[in-house]
C-alpha cells in the first residue's frame, strides 16, 4: 500500500498565502517520501488542476492527484485539455480524480442539472479517452455529447480514477477507468463492497483502490473528541445521499469513524486494516488538533511526520 497526502482547503492561512503555502505543503511531502499529494476540488477554494500544474513544477517524483474534479463544470474536451496541459507540467506525474459530485454543490451552489449521473459518466470518458490518444481529432457522438474537434496537447496519457460510491459507479471505475478514489469508506465497506465489485468489473485488469482517510495522533481520552470534530469539520454525510449509501455498507456512521486516530500503535493497526481490506493507496488526510493555532500546526507536524515514517513499512 502506497501513503499518499491529502489536503483540504486551509482556512487558517491567509488568503495571499493560500497558494504559496499549498506549494511548501507539496514540497514538504515529496521531502517526507510520501508517494503521492492530492488535491480536492474544494467549492469556492483554489482550483485542484491550476494548482496541480504549479505543484509540477516545484516538484520532482511525487504524485500530484485531484480528489476529485466534478465533471459538470468543465466540457470533457475542455477537461483533457487543461488535463494534459497540467500532466506536461507535472512530467507524467498527474492522476486525473473525477467524479460527478454532489446534489448539494451541482445543483444547489451551481444550479446545474444533477440527472443521471453515472450515464453522463459514461459519456464523459467517451470524449476524454479519445482526447487522450493523442494528437488527432476527436470524434464522439453518444447521448450527452457531440464533439468533433481537433486537440494536439501532448503525448502523455492522463490515468483517470473516478470517485466511485454506488454499485454502478464502480462498475464503470473497474471497466474504463484506472481505479477509484473514496471518502468516508471504512475498511467493512471497501474489502466486503468496493474490492469486489470493483474487481469484478476490471477483470484481469489492475484497479487502483485510493482510501482518503484521517488521521490524528492523540491520546486515548482524546479519541472521542478527535472523531466528532472529524465529522463535524469533514464529514455531514447526511447531506449526501450518495455517501449515505456507501456507509451502509461497513460500520462507520460518518467520516470520524473512519479515522485513523489514538496513539502511534493504533494509527498503525488501524492502517493496516485499510491495507488488508485492499487499499492500494491511502491518502491520509492529517486532523490537527488543538485549542489554538499553536498547538494545532505543533498537532499536523507531529502526525504527518509519524504517517510519514511508515511509507517505507507498508511499501
């Protein structure tokens, strides 16, 4: 199992230092050995694919990841563009996350339609395979799309990884994408659900399994405490159906109870319940704790620099 890092929208950073600091966060984890640093589309922050090209370009070995892109804000011709743009910058390093999103953010923040979505997923890679086959035209007519348009990028390829919670989602993860990426999965529903149905669909293929996951180094009677701020900072599953369902598949109840969280023993075994349940990736997304900002970046340095020790044990 590769550990990755996985960010969030930093509140606690002035806007002018937002960008710049995301870019010492890249630097650090590459510095660190981590394998990989994702980025999620936040709603109202920093685009993921803008600031993927700026990480490229002060990184060297690192995966650079999206977790993820919603896909009804961008034509997918326009997509594989900025896409393989964003791979040229980041020399062959990026993963392309996508996915379809939210109800709450698609229709409710953007007033897009939200209709269909694993179909308009399937229309939607329709145009991006053929885009990333290289130089040439793209000829695509299905449901949703009629796209017949020239793109001459570049000649790398762009692995696409889909945020896949439901069964048909991860069907189309398994069939026609590299893999998928998941939040507020716990290690029940990923080795009883996601495994099996992801590799069901990917036959002889190999289907990468990208945990997101939090993780906090506290004491025993800080646990509790560390879940319900997890949750609460992290989660709300109940505004997403979508997630909903997915958690009725293991035992967690919301995204605290996926976390990684206790003393240096614990974090581990709780990690290698993700490994065992088949996790290929896991992407710890670090809670830092603490009454002030202080104590709560003294908090994010002490667990991502213990995470970080553990990259070489679960390689």
């Amino acid at each position: 199992m590769r550990i990755g890092l996985m960010v969030g929208s930093d509140k606690e950073r002035p806007r002018s230092d937002r960008l710049t600091g995301l870019l010492d966060d890249g630097r650090a984890a590459e510095a660190q050995g981590f394998a990989s640093f994702w980025i999620p589309q936040v709603p109202g922050y920093l685009d993921a694919l803008t600031a993927a090209a700026l990480l490229g370009q002060v990184t060297e070995r690192i995966e650079i990841g999206t977790a993820v892109v919603p896909i009804q804000t961008r034509h997918p011709l326009i997509m594989a563009q900025q896409a393989l743009t964003t791979q040229v910058a980041c020399g062959g390093r990026l993963a392309l996350g996508l996915g379809p999103s939210h109800h709450w953010i698609i229709t409710d923040q953007l007033g897009l339609e939200y209709e269909r979505p694993a179909n308009l997923v399937r229309d939607y890679l329709d145009v991006l395979r053929a885009a990333f086959q290289g130089p040439g035209t793209v000829d695509v007519d299905n449901g949703t799309f009629t796209v017949h348009s020239p793109i001459d990028v570049a000649d790398e390829q762009v692995p696409v990884l889909l945020a896949a919670l439901g069964p048909a989602m991860l069907k189309i993860a398994g069939e026609r994408a590299g893999g998928t990426i998941l939040w507020m999965a716990d290690e029940r529903a990923i080795g009883d659900y996601v495994v099996p149905t992801l590799t069901e669909a990917a036959g002889n293929s190999a289907s990468r399994v990208v945990a997101g996951v939090p993780v906090a180094l506290c004491t025993d009677i800080e646990i509790d405490n560390a879940r319900a701020y997890a949750s609460d900072v992290l989660g709300h599953a109940d505004f997403s159906p979508n997630y909903v369902r997915l958690l009725e598949h293991g035992d967690a109840e919301d995204v605290g109870d996926t976390m990684a969280a206790g003393d240096e023993a614990t974090v581990v075994s709780r990690l290698r319940r993700y490994r065992d349940a088949g996790v290929t990736d896991l992407a710890a997304r670090v809670v830092p704790l603490g009454r002030d900002a202080d104590e709560r970046r003294a908090s994010r340095e002490r667990t991502q620099a213990f995470v970080a020790s553990l990259v070489d044990e679960f390689a």
